[in-house]
C-alpha cells in the first residue's frame, strides 16, 4: 500500500503506511525525518525510503523540515517500495538542518537462500558523522523504538566512508520477508 495520490492524508494513513499502526502520538517533524534514538536500530519513526521519495528530497536538495513541509508532498509516498538486487542506487542524508534522521533503501533478495555479494558506496556525509547498517527484516517495531524483527548484516561506526563490499550468507525466513534494508543514521544535526 503506498499513501494516497490525491486527496486527505490522515496520520492514520500515515501510521499504517508506515507499518506502525499501534504507534500513537505521531509527530510530523519526527515522522518526515525517520527519527531514531541514540542506540542504533532504535527507531522511534520507520526511517523514509529514498526510493519513494518522488520530488519530495534530493540529495542536493534535501527535506527542510522548518521550511513549511506539508502532508499533500507525501502523496504516493510508499515505504515498502524495494529495488532489485541487480540496482545501483543511492544510499544519502534525506533531511537539512534537523536532529537524528535516518533514510532507507530496501532491496528485495528474494526467497531463495544463497550467498550475496553486496557492495555499498556513497558520499561522505560532511561536516557531521552518522552510521549505516544493513538489515536482514524490519529494523522497527510497529509500536515504535527497537529492532523490530531484524537481524543486523553488518553496519559502520562513521559514514563519513560509506563504501563497502561484502558477503552475505543469506537464509531466507519468512517470518522476516525477502528484504534487506540499507539505513542510515545521522547522530547529530546536519545542515549540509
């Protein structure tokens, strides 16, 4: 299910797309930026998918959440929105000036067990330093904070070099779906 492409979005929507329906209280700042807390994988928000983020952010024009965001930009927003193994893709910051966002890729690897060579790369994220992870199911509960049912592949003490390549000995497990999930945490504001 991907949010509405045209008229009232409601947070219920937005919880429900956000596969948080039994989180209360959502704020729009929080939600917009992917909000974490200070441990990594803790995430108070499911961190946005760059993949469905239309005209929403760029990563030379990120999200200014102070600069007068609206629910009608997130129109077809879709979390769940996955890429193939075989894509190249951008791993960036989503949001400006705000504290302790955190942006996702997903990727669908499939329900067939076998062993994964993944390779990272992206741009320094400049002047402050985050972390990136890469999951194995949902690093989010739908009540908000935890790692929900993932399992954590591998991750980084720094993004500032976000290149890596590796092995991953992949078991499918239905109870944790077909995809991986790419996230990265800035562990402070970011105004780039």
């Amino acid at each position: 299910m991907a949010l509405p492409s045209s008229g009232q979005i409601t947070f219920n929507d937005v919880r429900t797309e956000m596969s948080q329906s039994s989180k209360t209280n959502y704020s729009f700042e929080e939600w917009a930026s992917g909000a974490w807390s200070a441990t990594i994988g803790n995430s108070y928000y499911t961190p946005i998918n760059l993949e469905s983020s239309g005209s929403i952010f760029t990563e030379s024009n990120p999200l200014d959440i102070y600069g007068g965001v609206s629910m009608s930009q997130w129109y077809n927003y879709n979390r769940s929105k996955s890429v193939a193994l075989s894509t190249t893709t951008s791993l960036y910051p989503h949001v400006s000036d705000y504290c302790y966002p955190s942006s996702m890729i997903i990727i669908d690897a499939g329900t067939t067990s076998t062993t994964l060579s993944l390779n990272i790369s992206g741009s320094a994220i400049y002047p402050y330093a985050g972390y990136w992870y890469a999951f194995y199911g949902k690093p989010w509960q739908v009540g908000g904070g935890g790692t929900g049912s993932a399992t954590i592949i591998t991750g980084s003490s720094t993004a500032f070099d976000v290149n890596w390549s590796f092995n991953y000995n992949y078991t499918y497990d239905a109870n944790k779906g077909q995809y991986l999930y790419f996230v990265l945490y800035q562990d402070n504001c970011f105004a780039p």
